[in-house]
C-alpha cells in the first residue's frame, strides 16, 4: 500500500514515442567515467579527487573498496558498446574524465595523448555500432592539482572558470566533429551538497557536527507541530500501555543515533505525546513522529552522519562553489557556441537532480511553501540561472548576502547558457517544514527549511527500492517536474524548453549470496521503468519538449559512497570472477523487447516482492536464466551464460 496511486497497468512500447514528423525519441544509457572505467592510475591518467578520497581514508566508503578497476570498462569498451547495440539502445551518455586527459588539470601542465586515443577510440565504437555519444564534461572527479593548488570550485578568485573552459575547449576540439550533445557538469547540486555540505564526498567539507544540527531540528519539528496542539490536556497519568508504544516507536530510531536522540529530548517528546493518542484526542500524531523518524534515518544514512566534517562553513561555501559551477557551465557553453557550434552542429546543456516534493499536508500553508522550496533549493538552484540569468526569489530572501550575486556581464553570460536542459529524476519525497533553528549557525538546509519523509501516515509514497535504499517509485513526480518546468520556463512561442532524461533508474542491494542467476531477477527496475516511461509519454501528449531518456545505469557499477553495495545497472557485473562479465538482468531483456518493439510486452507482478528479498523459487530463476521470448534469445545475450 501506498499513499496515492501513481503506479500504472499499461504497458508503453517504443514505437509511441516516435515523432509525427518522423524524428526518433533517442533511448540510451548512462555512466561515468570514475564508475565505470577503472585503470584510475593507469595510461598517463591524473589523479582526481575521488581517487585520493577513497585510497586515502578507505572508511569514506562503506565496504571500503575504491574505484580503480571498477566495471573495467575502460579494456571492454568494445564488448560494452556490441551488447549496447543487440539490446537495441541509441546512445550511450558517458562523461570525460578530465584529470584522464588533463592530468594537471590545466593546458600549460600538458594533454595526455593517451587519453585522448581511448575517448577517440569510445567514440568511434559507439557510432560504429550505431549509437550517439551523448558526452558529459564533468562528472564529480575534480583534478587533485585543482583542488590543491586552489581550492578547486570553491576559488574565490574563479580560475576554476577558465580552466574549465579550457579543459572543455580541448574536448570540443578533438571530439566535436562526431560528438552531437554535450552536456558540462552532471548534478551540480550533489558535488556542492555533498561536498560542502554534508562533507560525505570530496573535498569533505561542511560542517562540524551536522548530526546535532539534524536532531536539533528534528525536536523543533515535533515540538512545534506536536505539542503545541495538545499542551494543555499533557498529563502525567500512568498508563500501562505507554511504556510498551514508547518501546516500539523507539525501535525505529537506529542504534548508532538513539544517543543524539536522547540528546535533544525527542524521546520525551515522544513520551508525552503517546497519553493523548492512546485517548484518541490526536490520533495522527504516532503516525507523524513515525514518519519524522523514518525521515531522520534516511538522512542520515545517506549523509553519513556517523562522521563528523573536519572543516567548511556549510553556510557560505556551496553557494560559493554553485556560483562558480554555474559560471564555468555558461563560459563553456559560450565558447562553444561562439567558436565550434556553427560548423560542429551539435547542442550544449547542463545536467541537474531533482527530488520532486510534495508537502506533507496539504492543508499547511508552511507544508506546501516547503514543498516548493525544496525544488528551488535543488534543481532550480542551477536552472533558474541558466535560463533567466537569477537566483531563485526564495533562495534570495531565505538566503540573503550570502548568496554571490552575478555581475552585469556573468548575468549575460549566464541567461540562456543551454540548448537543452537534462533532468536526472529518481524519486519524490514529503516535504515538512523546517523551523529555523533560533542560535545555530545558518547552513545550507537550515536555509532550505524542509525535512523530507517518504512515509505519510506511515505509509511509504511509494515501493522501496531495496532494503533501506533512498529511492521510492513515485513516477508521477517526474511527469510532475516535466509539467512545472515546461510551464515556468515557456519562451515567448509558448515553447517550452528542450528536455533530455539523461538518469532514471532504481537500485537494489548487491547480495553476496545470490547466485549470478539469483541476482538477475530484478522485476522492482522493470516495473520502476515502465512506469516511469508511462508517465514520460503521457507528459509528451500534455507539451512537454521531450527528446530522449537514459537509463541508469547500463551496468552495474562503483556507487561513489555506497561502493559495490548497491546495484543500478540493467546488466549484472561480476567483479569476483576477474573478468567483469556482464550478464543480462530481467531488466536487460525487458528493455531490449522494448526497445525491439516485442508485442505484448509484459512488466512482472511485483506484489509479493518484499524490499527484504528472499531466494527466488525455481521458476523464477529459470526465467531470469532462460527468458520465453525468443526475440531475446535471437539477440545472443546468453550464448555463454551456462
């Protein structure tokens, strides 16, 4: 069960989304270079950030492993790009790696020709098979040289601009004869917030205890929207059950924070709460303290809260770092436009994440304000800039001197930067207002002021993907965006902008005692797909300018913090057997009947797969080791699969 129905019985098939006109709807997948490549040392390569953040302390990342090898793409290119082809996609999105070319980081410290001869060598693989390279500039791995000579994107003095662009201008130069889209920097809002942020990934900064500044909020929460209803009828009566519901709702609470828990006296809130539900006069307030909760570990798990920042100012540096982010974006793109675009013919754009939010209660005022908040504070953060030139007006007033203002020329520079707009979009989450807390510093979510829950009621907004995983299917929130953002930013045709989804996908937990067999059967990522691909077209028939989707991930890869823990690829890629043999998920071939327009393509019955998943029976592991459909079989996916 869930909060709304967003979940879809019709089944789409490729053809729908062909154009009149006779233009083709691009489907691919998407990856990046630190993910997925590996020899991270090797073939004259820099070293990045990432590199020394998981070689240095491996304890950054939860099974301590790094990406040096990772997927080994960078030997299987070749493979890699002939199994693209037999499932029938049309483009493959990988990023640059820049240290992999520009091993300082800057012209003047010298290009390595061999980095450049392997992205020369990826790109004519792809088109070789048919495919179009859909190229990303930055993706995360920062040159070490940059961020050590100056800080890297948080340089006051912005040399991180120039040097982007030159770093983009190189690329524009040796691969733009035969690269088309090029999109510069994937998720600027994830670099800046974890990084400068919650200090979860490189450089690690942020601030000095952000699990107290969590609690501290979380209390205000449940004080303000708790017990300020019911102050006056609190009593101090034992009842026999209190003690047993106190226990359960305190079960919920993980271990390792029930101390900052007790800290900031949420348990007594709780106590006090519980007299008045057992005499039903607030009935919904477990419900709510559930969610808050629930919301509580989610953060925390993906902030990695058990490890406190060593330095930063969390209220000042990400809006630092997201002004220079989106001035490098707008400086390359200018030089593209200027200097390659006319006789290159291809189109330029920025890639975003959004968590769509819906408000908690749609009856606070405050809920609703916060659910639109959380969308300015994450995905229009950056895209409000690039297509009007301004900040978002909520983040001016919330945020104030704080936030750098664009000079008359950046502005210029900035407004219209883009050819198309990608939105990667996994999930949508509840948005409760946040209370600013009255003494603490200000910070980046104290600014944003919203607490977000995926449970209503203590209901979850969706089906979990994976135990304790942070993405819920919700596919309505991204016909939702594609509306809002189509509406906000119409030109003066009445046209929106140009669209790519350029990430959507789900992931599960790697399970080490899973056969390759076993670990196969994903039907979780094929009804995630088909439903999310449901509502995509259905926002193409309401005017949305939708162009292409990509799926992440092609195959299983290193998930930055996560490490091998968590699995996002419609292939399945054995990293024990020493030879990184990609094996087809149920997903795979799901697609690949999609995308081979299959009639009668069938999406598998999920509702009696638990997220806590248990052995496959018989049945389904023949099915995911032997699919019925011969068109799949005709593809030789699973010639070597025995």
């Amino acid at each position: 069960m869930t909060n709304e129905s967003n979940h879809t019985d019709h089944n789409v098939t490729r053809a729908s989304f062909n154009f009149s006109n006779g233009e083709k709807f691009v489907f691919g997948s998407a990856t990046s270079a630190y993910q997925i490549e590996g020899c991270a040392m090797e073939f004259g390569k820099g070293l990045s950030v990432w590199d020394t953040w998981t070689l240095d302390k491996p304890g950054h990342i939860i099974d301590g492993t790094n990406g040096n090898v990772a997927a080994n793409q960078y030997h299987l290119f070749k493979e890699d790009m002939k199994i693209m082809k037999r499932a029938g996609l049309e483009a493959y999105r990988f990023s640059i790696s820049w240290p992999r070319i520009l091993p300082g980081g800057k012209l003047s410290t010298g290009v390595n020709k061999e980095g450049i001869k392997y992205y020369n060598d990826l790109i004519d693989a792809i088109i070789a098979e048919g495919m179009q390279p859909y190229v990303t500039l930055f993706h995360w791995d920062l040159p070490l040289a940059l961020e050590l000579e100056y800080g890297g994107f948080l340089d006051k003095d912005k040399r991180i601009v120039e040097h982007f662009r030159d770093y983009a201008e190189l690329c524009f130069w040796e691969f733009g004869d035969r690269v088309k889209h090029w999109i510069t920097i994937n998720e600027a809002w994830s670099y800046t917030v974890e990084g400068y942020v919650n200090g979860t990934c490189p450089p690690g900064r942020g601030a000095s205890a952000p699990s107290d500044d969590m609690a501290l909020q979380t209390a205000e929460i449940l004080r303000n929207r708790t017990l300020s209803t019911i102050l006056d009828a609190i009593g101090s009566q034992a009842i026999a059950e209190l003690k047993d519901i106190e226990k359960l709702i305190y079960t919920l609470i993980p271990n390792n924070i029930k101390d900052l828990i007790s800290k900031f006296h949420i348990e007594e809130f709780v106590k006090n709460i519980i007299p008045e539900v057992l005499k039903q006069k607030c009935p919904q307030l477990v419900d709510f303290i559930v969610d808050i909760l629930q919301s509580f570990h989610v953060d925390y798990k993906r902030t990695g809260m058990a490890r406190a920042c060593s330095n930063g100012d969390p209220g000042t540096e990400p809006y630092i770092v997201a002004h220079n982010i989106i001035l490098a974006h707008a400086a390359a793109v200018r030089l593209y436009k200027t200097k390659f675009q006319a006789y290159q013919g291809g189109k330029i754009g920025m890639t975003n994440n959004v968590t769509y939010y819906l408000p908690y209660d749609e009856k606070y005022h405050e809920d609703v304000e916060a659910s639109k908040r959380g969308v300015d504070f994450m995905l229009y953060w950056f895209v409000e800039p690039i297509v009007t030139g301004k900040y978002p007006e909520r983040m001016v007033k919330r945020v104030g001197k704080r936030l750098p203002c664009f000079t008359v020329e950046e502005e210029e520079m900035v407004r219209g930067s883009y050819d198309f707009l990608g939105v990667n979009y996994y999930t949508t989450y509840y948005a409760i207002n946040l209370p600013i807390p009255p003494i603490a510093p200000p910070n980046y979510f104290s600014d944003m002021g919203v607490l977000s829950t995926p449970t209503r009621g203590g209901v979850p907004i969706g089906i979990q993907c994976g135990q304790g995983g942070w993405i819920y299917i919700y596919p309505r929130g991204l016909y939702l965006i594609l509306i809002e953002m189509t509406n906000k930013f119409k030109d003066k045709n009445d046209q929106g902008p140009l669209i790519y989804i350029t990430e959507n996908g789900a992931s599960e937990n790697a399970n080490t005692t899973f056969t390759v067999c076993e670990a196969r059967y994903d039907p979780i990522r094929v009804l995630y797909h088909n439903d999310h691909l449901w509502y995509l077209k259905k926002a193409m028939e309401d005017g949305v300018n939708l162009k292409g989707y990509f799926i992440w991930s092609f195959a299983d890869n290193f998930e930055w913090n996560a490490g091998y823990t968590s699995r996002f690829g419609i292939f399945y890629v054995d990293f024990v057997n020493g030879q990184y043999t990609r094996y087809p998920k149920s997903s795979a071939l799901w697609w690949t009947n999609f995308l081979h327009d299959v009639q009668e393509l069938k999406v598998p019955d999920t509702s009696n797969v638990t997220n806590k998943r248990s052995r496959n029976t018989e049945e389904e592991n023949a099915t995911a080791k032997k699919p019925k459909n011969t068109s799949v079989n005709s593809l030789g996916f699973l010639d070597n699969l025995d």
